[in-house]
C-alpha cells in the first residue's frame, strides 16, 4: 500500500514545471519569481492532496508512518519533501 502512494506522488511530481533553485528564489518555467519555502508548501500540499484522495478511494486506514517522496528533475536541482502521514481513515477529504 506505501509504495503504491509512493510511486504515484512521484510520478505527480515530476510532470510539475521545471524548478531553477538559486540560493535566494525559485524560478518556474513561467518565469514567475517566488521565495524557496513558498514553492515547497505547494508541492507538499499538492502531495498531500494526492494521498488523500488515494486512502479515500480505496478505503484503507493507514497509521501513523513517515515517508519521503523525492522530487527529482536531472536538469535542474532535486528536492526531497519528508511528509509524516498521520493516521488517516477512509474518506478523507482534500481541503486547499
């Protein structure tokens, strides 16, 4: 069941715009400017979004057990997002 979520917050992640990382801003594909932590929590929570609606559709408990998605694009910079899932039951619901 994790690696099932696992696998597919990856491939999420990956079809996300191109990041260009510096050591004060994010630079996205549209040539939009944002500080680093901004870029990251839209990313987690779209992780999150996709966690949930997967424990909702196939309704599974999971407890309380960490895992690390990593969000890798060669040609520019790789991230990792450490999400601790607590313990969710199904129907959860995705809330932005």
């Amino acid at each position: 069941m994790t690696e099932i979520l696992i696998s597919v917050a990856e491939i999420s992640i990956e079809k996300t715009p191109p990041i260009i990382a510096t050591s004060e801003t994010v630079i996205s594909a549209t040539d939009t400017i944002m500080s680093r932590p901004h870029i990251i929590i839209d990313i987690s929570e779209a992780v999150i979004c996709i966690v949930d609606m997967i424990i909702s559709a196939t309704e599974r408990p999971i407890s309380g057990a960490g895992m690390i998605i990593s969000a890798i694009d060669t040609s520019f910079f790789g991230a990792e997002i450490s999400i601790a899932a607590a313990e969710k039951t199904s129907g959860g619901v995705c809330s932005r």
